[in-house]
C-alpha cells in the first residue's frame, strides 16, 4: 500500500533552492534513509511528509489509512506533565477508552442489569484489548528503558529534563504511537551507545515503515535498506542499504561525469565542421551537422559538492610526554561521586574514546578536565606545556543573534575579513554563509561553526564532547581525517561507532561508577566484552533536589567562567588600542592637527572610561565564589 505520494514539489527559501521539481512514493514495509549535506533541507522535507509545512508548488497525498508519528520539535508546553505521562499521550485514544471503562465500570456498581451498560462496557474492552491497550504501559517501560531512561526518572516533570533527554522523551512518544509511518530526525544523536543498538534492535523488528535522517553509517547499515539523497535540491533513489549507496552513488557521478566528457567533446568536434565547412565544398554536410546539433539533448554539467569542509587542526606544539594524570580520582558533584578511583595517563599523540550509558560520568569527566567542576577526592594534573581546548556539545559558545562571520571574528577582533572569510570557506561556509545569522543555521552548521572557533587557535590537547551531532556524513569523514593527521592529543565523547573506530586508540568504558580501559578502538572493545555493553544503573544523586540544584550551580558556574574570560579578553584588546591611540598622540598627529589631537583625545578618554567600567566588571566576576 502507498502511504504517501508528493509530486513536483518545488520550494524556495531566500533565494535558496531548497527542492526543485522533487516527487517519491512511500509505500508500507519501507525502511528508508535520507542522507544529505547540513543544511540541504532535510528537516524541510519532513515537514512536508507529515503536513506541517505547505507548498504552494506540487501536491503532497496521504492515504487515508496513513498516519504519522514524527518526533516533536518543541515540548515546552508539557512541562507539567511527568515523563511518562508525556510518552503515553501518543496514544489518547487508549487513555480516553480507559476513562470511559472506568465511568461504565463505576455507573454498573448501582445498574448491574443494565444491557446498554453491559454491552458498551463489552465493546470497549475488547477494542481497548485489539488496540493493545492492556500491554500500553509494559511498551512505555520498555521504550524508556531502551532509551536510557532509569525507573525512578518515569514521575520526574519533563521541564526538569535536559534539551537532550527532552530530545529522547521526543523520540519515546514517536515510538510509542500507533501510527503506519515513522519519521526520525537524528535520532541518534542523544542516544548513547546502548540505546543506539535497542533502536537498531526496534526499527529492524518493527512492522511499521520509516524514513531516518541519520549520519551514523553503522546505524544505517543496521537499519534501512533504501537511501534517499537530497542533493543540488533533488533527490536520488538508492536500493540495498548503504553500502550499495556509496559505491552506486560513486559510480553513477563517474558515469556523469564521463558521459558529458564525451558528449562536450562530440559537439566541439561537431561545431568545428561547421565553422570551418559552412561556406566551402562541404557546405550540405556542414548543414546537416548543424541541424544535429540543434536536435542533441545536452547533459547536464556535473554539479560538484559545493562548499566541502577542510577541517585542519594544528597543533600549539609538543608537550613533555606525559599529556594528562589521573590518579584514583573521584569524579562528580558534592561528596557524591559518580565515577570513582578513575586512574589514566595519557600521553602526547594518543587518541582515547570515553563511552558509557548516559550519566555513566562522561560529561562529568570533561567537566572536572576543564575546570568546571572540583575532583571529590585524587588528583588530576595537566602535563607540562599542555594548551587545552574544548568542544561543548550544547554549543553553547555561540550566540544565535550574531552572524557566522561576527561569531568567528571574535577568535581575532584584528583579523582581516579576507582571512577570516577565507577560514569559514574552509568549513562550508561561503558565499553569503558568512552573513547568516547562526539561529538560521542548521544543528550540522551551528556544530561546523563551533569547530571552526575551537580550532582557530592551536592547541595539543582537545577535548571533544559528541562532535560528530548533526554533521553529515562527509563533514564527519573530514574530520575524522583532520584528527588521524593531527599530532596533539585527543580525550573523545562519542557514540559514532565508525568514528571511534577510525580515530581512537584507547577506550575508557565508564560503567557503575568505574572506569576500564582498552587499548584499541571500538571494534577492539566490542572483540573483548564479547556481548553488548551491560546495562547498568549509574549511582543516583543523594536526592532530585539535590542533583537539580547541582546541574544548576554547573550551568552558572559555566557562565561565569566564559563571561570572565570575555571579559580579560576585552580589557586586553582596550588596552591594546589604547597603547596605539597613545602613540599617535605622542608621535604620529602633528601638534598643530587640532582636529585629529581632538578626535584622538575624546578616543583615549572613551577607551579609558571604558577600561575602567571592564575592569570594575572583572573585580566583582572574581569575587564570585561558587563553592
């Protein structure tokens, strides 16, 4: 049965060409994959799919027997709602049948020989059964649970909930539905490992048809077995999973390419005869050869890959070779640890992956790296000559109402625009990219935008927490490339198996608050645990108010440290633009340019007013405590 049917569907978006003349079918038992560049219009798509996004150019039809189960965007209006309560809306039919059973139910106590009660009493309960009504609330358990979800998170309020276990609880009410067709955004990308390979489990076992958008090439090599490719505003249609997609996908562009080779070095020929014969002896042959020329149906020019990410990553230098101890440390919050008796060194070059269940510690651990959060017990040590950089996964260094080109020039206030624009090319970003605001970009975007800022500036020590989210699979191929060459060291967060796979050295498993180390990548790990990773229970907080009230003082304590260290950095570039108006005073205006002695003086004055105003800012930040 064909579920959904569009046809030339064309869209515009300032003047970007989002789709261009695009038309598919999705029929019942369709396990697709959408793949494309950030920023192509995948998201788009889906809106179209499922209704939410209207086009004046080309016709969307869905069966009547088609229904739609899309993860939700925005949950801010079911804050109030408990986690489970939120994932057993997908499916308020059930909850109204219940309602009405337990009226019939209640009213039969005082009518027990009421026929129309009896019958209608009957009629609901073997629907409710037929709709799988009494086995609801086992499924809901059992998708939280799959999802990472702990038992005694299901009464939580979702507005206590972080954006990505937000994202999850999203992805629980999709599953939950009842609905023939499933559209998943990324759906891995707040998962760890663990619940990645349930889903995996879930879509290969599922009777019901979807279409993926995913970046994890294990993950659809697990799951689908069509790939759909938005490109250059189109898409192309691949059967037989992703491996075939990659290799048809390089043989079908070679073909193009080829073919077009051949046919615009046929018309030159052509058109050579013609020039040269058109008013000699051959003037009939060069006549027909005209007309043939007018009649060739001309292959399109190969389209290249538009803007592809040239991620480098260099580093500040060699450090001694000992990067980073850990000495029986305890990691978390508090008296609490979450990880405990951590013990790794690491050494200069290496490459180690951090995995485990979310809240097994991994963040927690990154954290306490960068200073955000104090060890409860041990010792960590930076080695000698170690620069330190971090990629937060929240993303939370850019500022979504400046611009892409304003939020890089603030890595160098001094830089030429040519230099800078000249850097965001290498990251995808050309043209009029430059110019956008970072709250227009795409989640693959905004994560290439940050990378760009982190490696601005060299370091031989980077911190990495998910980098892979959102970007595609080209964009992730380029940077697993950029780290293999890079010579500094690497601590890596991540659940792209395939990445950690390529990239990674060393795993550290962090499990029931303790940490095992292996050495070699994630194929290695997988080889020596034998079965998947256990599911265990990270160690729960002393209570919820307690742990909310942590994750709070985490996040202002975040703050402050960047509001601190952009501070330093404006009375730094102050004083340096107060030393250069000082030397033009001193040496450069002459003592009779009463205009430009002026115009330089009431300069010096605003800068050394604002200096001091900075300065008092700094003393009040520093004396900020925390603890």
């Amino acid at each position: 049965m064909t579920l959904v049917t569009a046809e030339r569907l064309s869209l515009k978006f300032n003047h970007q060409t989002i789709l261009e003349d695009v038309s598919f079918a999705i029929k019942t038992g369709d396990r697709i994959g959408l793949v494309g560049k950030n920023g192509c219009g995948k998201t788009t798509l889906f809106e179209i799919i499922s209704g939410r996004m209207e086009l004046e150019n080309g016709k969307v039809h869905r069966s009547k027997k088609c229904s739609i189960d899309y993860i939700e965007q925005e949950t801010s209006g079911y804050g109030d709602l408990t986690l489970f309560e939120y994932v057993a809306s997908a499916r308020d039919d059930l909850a109204e049948m219940r309602k009405e059973i337990t009226g019939l139910e209640h009213e039969l106590q005082f009518h027990p020989h009421d026929r129309d009660r009896l019958d209608r009493l009957g009629e609901l309960q073997n629907k409710f059964e037929l709709e799988g009504g009494f086995n609801f609330e086992n499924d809901v358990h059992t998708i939280l649970h799959g999802l990472g979800f702990e038992k005694h998170r299901f009464p939580d309020r979702l507005k206590n909930f972080s954006g990505g276990e937000r994202n999850r609880a999203g992805l629980a009410k999709a599953l939950a539905g009842k609905g023939n067709l499933l559209l998943l955004d990324e759906p891995t990308n707040h998962l760890d490992i663990e619940s990645t390979q349930w889903l995996e489990e879930y879509l290969r076992e599922t009777e019901r048809s979807f279409v993926v958008v995913s970046h994890d090439r294990m993950f659809l090599s697990a799951t689908v077995d069509k790939i759909w490719e938005l490109r250059h505003a189109r898409l192309e249609f691949y059967t037989g999973g992703l491996d075939n997609y990659l290799k048809e996908r390089q043989a079908r562009r070679d073909q193009h390419e080829h073919l077009y080779r051949h046919q615009q070095e046929e018309i030159k020929r052509l058109e050579e005869f013609v020039r040269r014969h058109m008013a000699g002896q051959k003037t009939r042959q060069a006549q027909s050869r005209l007309k043939y020329l007018g009649r060739i149906k001309r292959l399109a020019k190969p389209k290249g890959e538009g803007s592809t990410v040239k991620i480098g990553m260099q580093s500040s230098g060699r450090s001694y070779a000992l990067v980073l101890s850990v000495k029986e440390a305890g990691l978390g919050y508090g008296d609490t640890a979450v990880v405990d008796s951590l013990t790794l060194d690491v050494y200069r070059g290496e490459k180690v992956g951090i995995i485990g269940r979310n809240g097994s510690g991994k963040s927690t651990f990154l954290k306490t790296l960068i200073g955000e959060l104090t060890p409860v017990r041990g010792e960590i040590r930076l080695g000698h000559q170690v620069d330190v950089a971090y990629f937060d996964q929240e993303l939370s260094d850019l500022d979504p109402e400046s611009t892409v080109l304003d939020s890089m020039w603030e890595m160098e206030p001094m830089a030429a625009i040519g230099r800078i624009r000249s850097y965001l090319a290498r990251f995808g970003f050309s043209g009029e990219d430059p110019f956008k605001l970072v709250a227009s970009l795409s989640g693959g975007e905004k994560t290439k935008l940050s990378l760009a800022r982190l490696l601005y500036h060299p370091a031989n020590l980077i911190i990495f927490d998910e980098p892979t989210n959102h970007l595609d699979m080209d964009s992730r191929e380029r940077l697993e490339e950029a780290l293999l060459e890079y010579d500094g060291s690497c601590l890596i967060v991540s659940h792209d198996r395939y990445f950690l796979d390529r990239v990674v050295d060393r795993i550290v498993y962090l499990n029931d608050g303790k940490a095992t180390i292996y050495n070699g990548n994630y194929a290695y790990f997988k080889e020596k645990t034998e079965t998947s990773v256990e599911t265990t229970k990270p160690k729960e907080p002393k209570s919820k108010d307690d742990y909310l009230a942590f994750k709070e003082k985490s996040r202002q304590r975040g703050r402050h440290k960047k509001k601190l260290q952009k501070t330093k950095e404006q009375i730094e570039e102050l004083e340096t633009e107060l030393k250069k108006v000082q030397q033009e005073l001193e040496n450069e205006i002459s003592p009779e340019d009463w205009e430009e002695l002026n115009r330089a003086t009431n300069q010096k004055s605003e800068i050394e007013n604002e200096l001091l105003n900075l300065y008092a800012l700094l003393e009040e930040l520093e004396g900020i405590d925390f603890d």
